[in-house]
C-alpha cells in the first residue's frame, strides 16, 4: 500500500501554516506545499472540501488577508461553484 501524500494548503506567511511546515519538516515528515496565492484552488477541490466542513469553518476570517484591503470576494461566500 503506497503511502498517502500529505499537502498543505494556505498562504506562506500565515502563522499556522507556518508552525505546520516546521513540525513536519523537524519530524521529516515528507509534505508538498500549495500556495493559495500562486496557485490558486480549484472549485472541484473546493467542493470536496465542503463534503467535511462548512464553509464557515474553511474559511478563515481572524487573518489579515481576509481582514485587509482587498475584500471584493466577501459577498461571493455563497458562490463556490461559479465557474
């Protein structure tokens, strides 16, 4: 049986994110990073994601990035699957 490949999601200066990468780094722990902002997520991710949890608990809004200037995309946390 192939090991599973272990991916975190988030954004690099994200403090959380941060202490996750170093724990599985220090405990070699093999792991693929996946940057929210260079590459994007895709709605089939998404969608899978929201069979677990709702959106309101996938969505982290105590951040800065959520938090900052840029908040066109509050109003469309109902729209996961436009295209």
């Amino acid at each position: 049986m192939a090991a599973k490949k272990i991916v975190v999601y988030g954004i690099p200066n994200c403090d959380t994110v941060k202490k996750a990468r170093v724990w599985l780094e220090e405990h070699d722990v093999p792991f693929e990073f996946h940057d929210f902002k260079k590459a994007g997520v895709s709605t089939a991710l998404l969608q899978d994601w929201l069979k677990d949890v709702t959106l309101d608990e996938l969505i982290n809004r105590r951040g800065t990035t959520w938090r900052g200037p840029d908040t066109h995309l509050h109003g469309r946390r109902d729209h996961v699957d436009d295209p």
